[in-house]
C-alpha cells in the first residue's frame, strides 16, 4: 500500500513491466500497461524460466533485487496455476576462478562432487533454483494483474511525455526492454545478445544443467513441465533472428552430450530471441520529464530472474517521487518528486 490514488502508465508488457504492474497496484495503484505487443510474443516469451542472473550486472545499491526475487518466486513455487517450481541442479564450472557471486542468492548451494559433473569441469556448485514455466506463468501473471485492475493496452509508445498527458499518468514506468533507449536520453542505451533454444518433450527430467563454458558451445537444460528448454547461444548483435537449423542440430548434439536421456526426444518447438543486455541494470528514476519517470530496463539473460525484486524497488521509487498519498493529500504536484535526492541506479 501506499500509491492509493497514484495513475501509473507502465510502457512494456514483458515479463518486467507485468511484474511492476503487479507490485504497484497492489500498493494502491492504478496502473495502465502499454506495450505494442504481449508478453509471450517477445523475448520474455522465450526466456527458458530458470532464476539465475545471466549476462546481467545489477548496479551499485540493488544488491538485493536478487534475492528478493528469488525469495517472491520460491513463495510462488507449486502455488496452483503459477507454474514455477523450486528444481535442483548444477552450475558447471570450467576455470579456475569462477563467478560464484549469484550463490548468495540461491537456495542451499554446496560444491559439486566430481561424480556430480562432467568431464572436463574444473568445479562446479549444486543448488535449488527457481523454474518457471515461462508460457504458463506469463498467463499467470497476466491474470494476476487483471484481478488486481490493471488494463493492457495493445500500443506502440513514440514520446513518454505525450503518452504520460494522454493516459492521464502521475508517474511513468518504462519497461519496453530492448527498445527503451528509443525512449529515454541514455548514454548506453543497450545491445541484443541474441539467444536460440530448442525445445524437447521431457523424458521425466527434473534437474537443470548450465555449462556456460562447455568447450563445445554455450549448454543449458531446463525441464520445466511437459518440455525441456535447450540451449542456447549467445550471438551479440546478431544479423538475423531467425531460428537456425544447422544451430539446432549443434545445441541437440551438447545437450544429449550432456544428459542422455535427451537423446530421440520429439522436437516441441524451437525459438530465438533478443536478451536486452546493457553494461548493467537500469533501475532508477530518469529525471527531466514532464512527470516523474523510473526505468527498469536491461535486464540481459536475467528479466525473469530480476523481474520481482525490480518490481519492488519499482514501487519504492514511485512512493519515494509521488510522495506520502492520502484523500484529503494526493502527493506532490505532478513531476516534482525528488528525483535528485534518490539513488540513481544507473
Ligand atoms: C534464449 C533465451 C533464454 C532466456 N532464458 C532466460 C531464463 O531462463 N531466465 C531469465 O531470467 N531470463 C531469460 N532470458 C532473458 C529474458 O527473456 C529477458 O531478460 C526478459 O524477457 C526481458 O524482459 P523485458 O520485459 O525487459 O523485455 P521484453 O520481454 O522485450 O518486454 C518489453 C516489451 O516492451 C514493448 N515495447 C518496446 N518498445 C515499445 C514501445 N515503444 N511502445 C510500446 N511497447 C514497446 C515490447 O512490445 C515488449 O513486449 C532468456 C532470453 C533468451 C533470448
């Protein structure tokens, strides 16, 4: 609580602008998302579901986006209807000083047993992790919104200040993802790190595998409910986006490698997508519009991973620029919140 009265225009349907649309009109909001299209129908569609924070680096401060996200998603885990589970598995490692940053994070890591990794790896960490299944939860979300009144509406944002006018809005949130940049004045407005999966019908798997190092190519396995997610790649400005057959054969190939019992499985589907990767995180207050603006883009291989702990900070930013909101009170005027006074974020 505390935006009762608030109008809050989030720009982007992704899984990032759903989950701040979520945190905000439960804190009293009334929220509007924009987006030019749905969430499955983009990148957020394509996320494999698997919390951990790849290709993402959280700024200075936000330390804790992490772990409270990780903490909302086990609070969601084997709740009906949300698809997301808490899964075991392991985190190979191949050099001799791997980033073990993201473990403060995870749900009981411990060292990996030899016998636990494949050949070749030098270490590794085994850990309970979050897995959504990302075109369940997506509806999920969705809905969860909806019970909460937030409205969706299908359009493509040119200018924050006019949509801001013409929605009516006391603060804007800007989630558009990979196009973001186009919005706002950003001295690095991002880059696309290209990602391609294949999908498998799942044998009975329960454990994911991530071998970012795996000599043969970038390997990920992710068993959610009826598939499996393989992967992947990571191509960063990629000419094309569309999904390569000749690439497909050389994921199958690491990921049987992997775990064989993938081997023959039928083919569900395949995909590619852009990840909105960005030097780090952008999460703060943007100043110089016409009414208060908070960004929340460049969430890299993670904006699932990150999408709830942004949320709250999200919401924490609004209430900090909107100011204390009562009947008799509505906030400070429009625009006036203490951008310069809040941690930037960026
Ligand atoms: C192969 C692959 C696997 C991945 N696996 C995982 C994973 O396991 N775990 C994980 O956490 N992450 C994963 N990711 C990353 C994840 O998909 C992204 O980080 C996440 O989807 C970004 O969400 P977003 O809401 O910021 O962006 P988006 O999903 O791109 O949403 C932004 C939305 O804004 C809208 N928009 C943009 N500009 C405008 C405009 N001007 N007007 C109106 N609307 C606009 C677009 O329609 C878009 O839908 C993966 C990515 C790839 C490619």
């Amino acid at each position: 609580m505390g935006l009762e009265g608030a109008r809050v225009t989030v720009v982007g349907a992704g899984v990032v602008g759903l989950s701040a649309a979520h945190d905000l009109a439960a804190a009293g909001a009334t929220v509007l998302v924009v987006g030019d299209r749905a969430a499955h129908e983009g990148v957020s569609g394509v996320a494999g579901g698997l919390w951990f924070p790849y290709r993402v680096t959280t700024p200075p401060g936000a330390d804790d986006v992490l772990l409270r996200s990780r903490a909302r998603f086990e609070e969601l885990a084997d709740r009906p209807g949300t698809a997301v589970t808490v899964r075991a598995g392991t985190v190979v490692e191949r050099t001799a000083a791997p980033d073990r940053s993201w473990t403060a994070a995870a749900i009981g890591p411990r060292e990996a047993r030899a016998d636990e990794l494949p050949a070749g790896a030098a270490s590794g960490v085994r850990a309970s992790l979050p897995v959504a299944d990302t075109p369940h939860y997506l509806r999920w979300l969705r809905d969860r919104c909806g019970h909460l009144g937030v409205v969706e509406q299908r359009a493509q944002v040119h200018d924050l200040d006019a949509t801001a006018a013409a929605t009516a809005a006391d603060l804007v949130v800007l989630a558009a993802g990979g196009r973001s940049g186009e919005l706002v004045a950003d001295p690095d407005p991002g880059h696309p790190v290209g990602g391609q999966v294949v999908r498998l019908r799942n044998p009975g798997l329960v454990e994911w595998l991530l071998d970012e190092e795996d000599p043969a190519g970038l390997t990920y396995v992710i068993p959610r409910g009826e598939d499996v997610v393989c992967g992947g790649t990571a191509d960063p400005w990629p000419a094309t986006t569309a999904v390569d057959p000749g690439v497909q054969e050389q994921i199958l190939r690491r990921v049987v490698a992997a775990v064989p019992a993938l081997a023959g499985q039928d083919v569900l589907g395949a995909a590619y997508g852009l990840r909105p990767a960005r030097a780090t995180l952008r999460l703060g207050p943007v100043p110089g519009g016409a009414v208060p603006v908070v960004a929340c883009y460049g969430h890299g291989g993670a904006g699932l991973t990150l999408s709830w702990g942004c949320a709250e900070a999200v919401v924490r930013f609004a209430a900090a620029l909107l100011g204390p909101r009562t009947a008799d009170r509505p906030g400070p005027p429009t625009g006036s919140g203490p951008v310069d006074d809040l941690p930037q974020f960026v």
